[in-house]
C-alpha cells in the first residue's frame, strides 16, 4: 500500500516542484517504487523538473477524462526504473478533478508503488483540497518570511478542515 504524500503551500515560489522531484528521487535511490503526481494544472512544471516533458503522451486529465488508463499516463524517469511522473497540462485542465476523482487515481496505483507525492498548486483551492483529500501525509514547504507564515496559518486550518470533512 503506497503512503500518498502531499506537498503543498498556500504560496507560490517556496519548493514545492523542487521539494516534491528531489524526495522522490531520494525515495527511488533507495529502492522504493514512487510517483510524483502533479496537481498544479497552472503551471504543470514537474515533468519539466524531472526531463520527461519531452515523453508526456497523456497527463492526469486524460485519465480523468477516461481518454486513457493511469498506468499510460505514466512517464518513466529516464535514469531510474522504479520512478515515474504523471504529468499534468495547463491546457487541457479536466472539469471532473474533484477529490474523489484524484483519490480513485491514487487507488488504481497504490498497490504497484510505495510512494505516491502529488505537487500541488500555490493556492487553498478546490484542487489544493482534493489533493489533500487523497493524501496520507502532507508536508509543507516555508520561506522565513511573514506571509509564508501567515500562509501556513491558513493552509493548516484547510488540512484540519479536510481532515475532519473529508480524509
């Protein structure tokens, strides 16, 4: 059963990208099976991070969409086999990302990988809570900044919220 982690904030340009391909690339090292997911349809740069944009057939609208399973939605890490993306496209945001939606994609791909990290948009919206909603874990990147603590304020009173509603 993979541990679905969520990494997220309610600001912009703290990591998240950065901090979600490098512990996946950590967790791979080690031998573990890890997908990054990326829920940030914004700006969608984690297969940009991790190399594979050049390899994206389909994303996670697709599946959303049911234009194509999970697993070929999948793109392989070029350097190691038991890491892989599932990219997302600022494109073609699908209207049916709710949390039970991106918690059936977690499901379908729970039982063949250890670890599942979504990259989550900058923002406490609908898409920040339906990741939240199909996570285990959520881990929170913060700049020493007053806003970035004003932010983590407001982001732990959603996963609370989330908690307590939904997951």
């Amino acid at each position: 059963m993979a541990r679905k982690i969520v990494v997220t904030s309610g600001k912009g340009g703290v990591g998240k990208t950065t901090l979600t391909a490098n512990l996946g690339i950590a967790l791979a090292r080690t031998g573990a099976r890890v997908v990054l997911a990326d829920i940030d349809f914004g700006l969608n740069n984690l297969d940009v991070v991790m190399g594979v944009e050049n390899k994206v057939v389909y994303d996670i609208s697709d599946v959303l969409d049911g234009r194509c399973r999970v697993r070929q939605a999948l793109v392989q890490d070029v350097s190691r086999k038991n890491l892989y993306v599932l990219p997302s496209n600022s494109l073609k945001a699908s209207s049916n990302v709710t949390g039970q939606n991106v918690k059936l994609i977690m499901e379908k791909l729970n039982a063949s990988f250890d670890f599942i990290l979504l990259d989550c948009t900058p923002s406490l919206g609908m898409l920040t809570v339906n990741a939240l909603a199909a996570a285990d874990t959520t881990l929170i990147p913060v700049q020493a900044q007053y806003l970035s603590a004003k932010g983590l304020e407001q982001l732990l009173q959603t996963v609370q919220k989330v908690r307590r509603q939904i997951n």
